[in-house]
C-alpha cells in the first residue's frame, strides 16, 4: 500500500485572460528576464514548478517550466495547450490562478499565483488520516470547484491529494489541469492517475464529467481511510480491482461519509451521484454536507481545519526539496516544432 502511494507521489504531475500586452514575452510586470528562479518546489516528467521573485515588484510566483522536446516526444502538446485555454478562461476561489504564458526554443512558461502551504498530500501523509470533519471541509470546496468547472463543460481529470494546494490560510486550491479538457459530449483519452480512474476511462466506454465525481468518492476514501480504496503494486492490479469493485470499510470510517462515498462509486455512471438529472445539487445535498451554507463554503467563510506554517510570502518550508540539475540544458527545438506553440 505504502509503496504504491509513494510511487504515485513521484510520477504526480507538476503542479482570466490575461491582460493586454502578457503575450510574447509578457508587459513590463512579467517578462522571463525580471524573474529570479529561487527554487524547485515541484517536478514532473516533462517539467518542474520553481518559485521565484519578481525584482520590478519583489512579488512571488510559481512558474511552470515544460521543455517543449519533452512536450512534444511525450505526445503531450495537446494536453498542454488545453491546460493553457482552460486556465485563461477560469477563475474561482479554488482554482489556481495563471497570470502569464510565454515560450522561447526550449521551454513552455506558465505563470502562476505562488500557493505557499504546500500539497494536502503533505499533510495527509503527516496526519495518516484525516478526520470526518477535515475531510468534509475539503470535500466541500472540492465539490464547489467541480461544480464551476462542469459549469463550463470542463472536466478536470487528475483529482488526487497531490494537486491540492493550501493557501496561506488554509483553503484549497486546485492545481495542475494539463488532464483538464473542455467537453460537449465525450472523450476517449485514457489519463490520469491509476488509483483515481472511473471504470469507464479503464474500459475505453468513452467518458465525460461523471468520472470527476468518482474520483471525489476516491479522494474522500482516501482522506478518511489514509490510503485509496482500489491499490495494488502495480496499474494494472488496480485496474482489475476498480473494475472488480470490491471495498473493504474501515470501521473508523464515518457510516454517512461511507453513505456518500458509496454514491459515488456507483459503476454505471447514469446512477452516479453528481452526473444524474439534479447534477451537483445531488452531491451538496447529501447528508454528509447537510451542515454547511454552499454560500460560506464559497466565500471562504469557514474555519480551515489546517493553517499551514508559513514565515514570509515566499517561504517553501511546505514543500518537498528536489534536486536543483541543469534542467535549463534542454535543447533548443526547431522552427517546426516552436510554431505547434505559436500562441503559448
């Protein structure tokens, strides 16, 4: 089991329209040369997230570096150009904010709010658990998030602890979208991460918002229980048992999380909770959420049940270290493959 979550804590992705004059290298507020690289505080297997400072304005940012070769050899370019469409027209209190992108012959840039209190993973980790109450808090900004996403005919695709960010007062923010894609009916994609695909991505049905709310039933089961409810040493004993759908309860689980969770592990996703007529409304109404005002939830109006410690605004305490190597070595690409990015 832990093997397993450790494997996937490694090979995790990384972690609004911009205003006029962001392009090709950004106005006087954000150009590549006014940014000093401070730290690596994410990687991923085409990229990484470092923090660094702005010298105009002694201002913070997360900048996403992607080595377009990378990009590109991966067969990931279309994925990336969603995540950098679907992040310039979203804005919503738990979803991280990009302020600017830019690319030169070797690398894709991708500004980004710098979100100081580290990944939930760190903290679930930390804790082995979490308790009814934590998790509810943050299943109800999740679900608030969702809700605006499939608003917009987004599906997000990679809900999992590592690509939950906590701000500086401990409130959610959703990060990493390069799975994210704007749908009108379905997609066939198979992506992202094992322990969190909906049977339908396995079996190659075709699948749409539906699978989101899987994988919220995933992530509350992980919360409560410490680890997810399908794993295996390898994907494809997880697939087996995804499809399986076997769960053994921990009896420290709360019996009207388990009500929820159940719902929303439902196979046929015509059932599922969320994907049915009253859409997300289904989910805000269960009774495990019965307590809370979606109006509060929303605003930020309630008490986060973990503040993170934080010293100064570009303090990295919260996150892992990884090794600082010559990443800026990526070769440079040619005409051909820089214009599949022209408007990056």
């Amino acid at each position: 089991m832990a093997s397993s979550r450790v494997a996937r804590r490694r090979q995790g992705s990384l972690p609004k329209e911009p205003p006029p004059g962001l392009e090709n290298g950004g106005s006087s507020d954000h150009k590549l040369d006014n940014l000093d690289i401070i730290k690596t505080i994410g990687t991923g297997t085409f990229g990484r997230v470092v923090l660094c400072r702005e010298r105009s304005t002694r201002c913070y940012w997360a900048l996403k570096i992607l080595a377009i070769a990378d990009v590109i050899r991966l067969k990931q370019v279309q994925h990336v150009q969603n995540e950098k469409e679907i992040l310039q027209n979203v804005n919503h209190p738990f979803i991280v904010n990009m302020v600017w992108t830019y690319h030169d012959s070797s690398f894709l840039y991708m500004l980004f709010d710098y979100v100081c209190g580290g990944e939930l993973f760190s903290y679930l980790r930390s804790a082995g658990r979490f308790s009814s109450l934590t998790g509810n808090f943050y299943g109800a900004e999740i679900v608030c998030a969702l809700d605006y996403l499939h608003s917009q005919n987004i599906v997000y695709r990679d809900l999992k602890p590592e690509n939950l960010l906590l701000d500086r007062d401990g409130h959610l923010k959703i990060t990493d979208f390069g799975f994210a894609k704007k749908l009108t009916d379905r997609t066939w994609t198979l992506c992202g991460t094992p322990e969190y695909l909906a049977p339908e991505i396995i079996q190659s049905k075709g699948h749409n918002k539906a699978v989101d709310w899987w994988a919220l039933g995933i992530l509350v089961y992980e919360m409560l229980a410490g680890y997810p409810p399908f794993f295996d040493d390898n994907p494809l004993g997880i697939y087996e048992k995804i499809l399986a759908g076997k769960i053994e309860w921990p009896r420290s689980l709360d019996p009207v999380a388990k009500d929820l969770i159940k719902k929303l592990l439902v196979h046929d996703r015509t059932k599922r909770l969320g994907n049915m007529k009253n859409g997300t409304e289904d989910v805000k109404r269960h009774r495990w959420f019965k307590h809370l005002d979606w109006e509060d939830v929303f605003y930020k109006k309630l008490k986060a049940p973990i503040v993170p410690k934080v010293n100064y605004d570009g303090d990295t305490c919260n996150f892992d270290d990884y090794p600082e190597n010559d990443w800026k070595r990526s070769p440079p690409v040619g005409e051909k493959e820089r214009q599949l990015f022209h408007d990056f």
